[in-house]
C-alpha cells in the first residue's frame, strides 16, 4: 500500500477579459495565474513487474502532477495509464523496482461478519491501519457511483484513505477503500469499498485499453415487484425482469424475450436489475455469458454476446 500526493493547478478567478488572450497581448499582460493545491490519497501495489497501482479515481482526477511515495520512503513519479469515473477505478504506473505487489482474493467469497483491515493514508499521516468487519456486501443505491456493489465496513475510512486496501486477515486484497457516510464530517463507521473482483476487471481494461469499454446485451431489465412476479407466476422476487428486447441486439439473436427474469450469469447469482447491469457492464466486449433465464414454468440457459455499449443507457 502506498501514499499518493497529486498536484492541482487551477486558474484563478479573475476578470473574464482577462481569459482573453488576445486581450492579455494587446495590453501585454502576463499569462492568467493559476494556484496549485496539494491532495493525499492511497493506492495499492498490484502488479510489481509492471508497476502498477490501483487508486480511486477521483483521487487523481484534474491532477496535472502524481506522485507515490512506498513505505520505504522512496518517491516516485507515476504516468496516469487510465481512469474510470464510473466505478471510481483509476489505474498508474510507477518504475517497476524493488516492488512487492499484493495478493488478490475473490472477494465473491466475502461473508458479512468477516473480519477486515483497512490500510491507507488518513490525513496525510502515511501508512495506518484501522480494522473492522464486513458490515454488508452489494450495498447500492448511494449514488456515489454509476457502477456500485459496495463492501461496507465499519474499519474506520477517513479523508486520505481513498484508493487504499480492503485486505482479510491473511493480508489479501478484498477491496479499494472509495467512500464514508459522515453526517458530522468525521469517521461513523460506515465505509464503502470496491471489490476487488471489479477493481481487477477495471484495472485489466484500464490496462489493455486506456479505457474501459463497456458491453451490453441489448435488453432493457428492471426489478421484479410483487405484482410483476405474480402476473408472471415467479415465486422469488429474485433475479432482472427482461423489460424489452432491442431488435438486432445479440440478445434478440441468441433468443431472449421480454418477460423473461435472468436468475444468473455464469452461475453467479443475479439479485436485481442493478446487479445484472453491473455485472455485464463490466464484462469485456465479445466474450460470451451463459444466462440461466426463467421462462414461466421453463428454466432455460441461454448463452449471448457481449456486444459494445455505444449508447449512454441504463440497460444491460
């Protein structure tokens, strides 16, 4: 785990003629100022050959200067490889030195009540560790995020911790330390992480790409309701109800309908709408997923493309 320092120039507030270069030149005035702010944050080590760091992305976002200084004190100069504002993933590189990566769990294997360890850098203080448990998983709905299946803990995360570790016991990664919930602006115990299983998939296209290049199938999903799974004979309020299906979408072509409910995507259970859109959003373009789909009395597995998402929607 590491401490990130990021320099922000902005321009200074000034009279808007001034902006105007020709104005500047007529009247041989000096270029418009700009002040530089300093901010802290954290990352994490997940590849030594390479270098590279897994941070939050708002950490660095406007940032114009990074750097990362190891627990060993050495600072060094990171390159922005890319960053995802919608899963807040951002991904640096730093020279590949004398590195120790850390080790990556599943963090599908997650149980609330587990115990964690929060590493980072609170407050500028540099390398501190608060410990906790897992309060709840696939927390959603905090509009922090377009892309959010939060860990929450209750291990104390506060300013400067951001884009630092989630780790178990046993010193894996579970998690990239995002957000709090702070009514009074201090530590409540109500903290969020990325998992690690999407800081990884992030990090792969950050990697590949520069970008993460988003898929979809094609179908407009929402949650099954009471009244919906009673019309459609559902006995679980369990799964993504297929609202519609987009003509010519590789999920029209591999034989989805509209009223089918998606229960899961390569046997990883599917809970709601939210869930299947996260899951295939995250998804590389082209691979192929294997959907356990329920069709009234049938239960059906149904294997489709991921097709690229071209369009800004809120669709799977």
């Amino acid at each position: 785990v590491v401490n990130i320092s990021v320099l922000t120039r902005t321009p200074i507030q000034d009279n808007p003629l001034y902006a105007d270069p020709n104005f500047r030149r007529f009247f041989s005035l000096p270029e418009q100022r700009s002040q530089a702010k300093m901010s802290a944050g954290s990352g994490v080590i997940v590849d030594a050959a390479r270098g590279y760091v897994i941070t939050n992305h708002h950490v660095i976002d406007g940032g114009s200067e990074i750097s990362v200084t190891l627990k060993d004190g050495r600072q060094l100069t990171a390159e922005l490889i890319g960053s995802d504002e919608e899963t807040d993933i951002a991904l640096l590189r730093i020279e590949p030195d004398d590195l120790n990566a850390i080790a990556i769990a599943d963090s599908d294997d997650l149980k609330v009540g587990d115990y964690v360890v929060a590493i980072g850098n609170p407050f500028g203080l540099g390398q501190t560790v608060t410990s906790g448990i897992v309060s709840a998983l696939g927390r959603g709905g905090l509009n922090i995020e377009s892309y959010e299946d939060f860990i929450q803990t209750d291990a104390s995360i506060n300013p400067g911790n951001s884009g630092g570790a989630l780790v178990t016991l046993d010193g894996k990664l579970v998690g990239i330390n995002t957000a709090i919930i702070s009514p009074a602006g201090a530590n409540v115990g109500i903290g969020f992480a990325v998992p690690s299983n999407i800081a990884v998939s992030v990090m792969q296209q950050l990697a590949a790409y520069g970008e993460v290049r988003r898929g979809r199938l094609g179908i407009g999903i929402q949650d099954l309701t009471p009244d919906l799974a009673g019309a459609l004979q559902v006995s679980e309020l369990r799964g993504a109800l297929v609202a519609n299906v987009e003509a010519g979408s590789s999920a029209e072509q591999a034989g989805l309908r509209p009223g089918d409910v998606v229960t899961a995507v390569d046997g990883r259970d599917i809970q709601s709408a939210r869930d299947l859109r996260n899951y295939i959003g995250l998804m590389p373009v082209d691979s192929k997923v294997i959907l356990s789909v329920r069709r009234g009395d049938e239960q059906l597995a149904i294997e489709v493309v991921i097709t690229a998402d071209n369009l800004a929607s809120i669709d799977a």
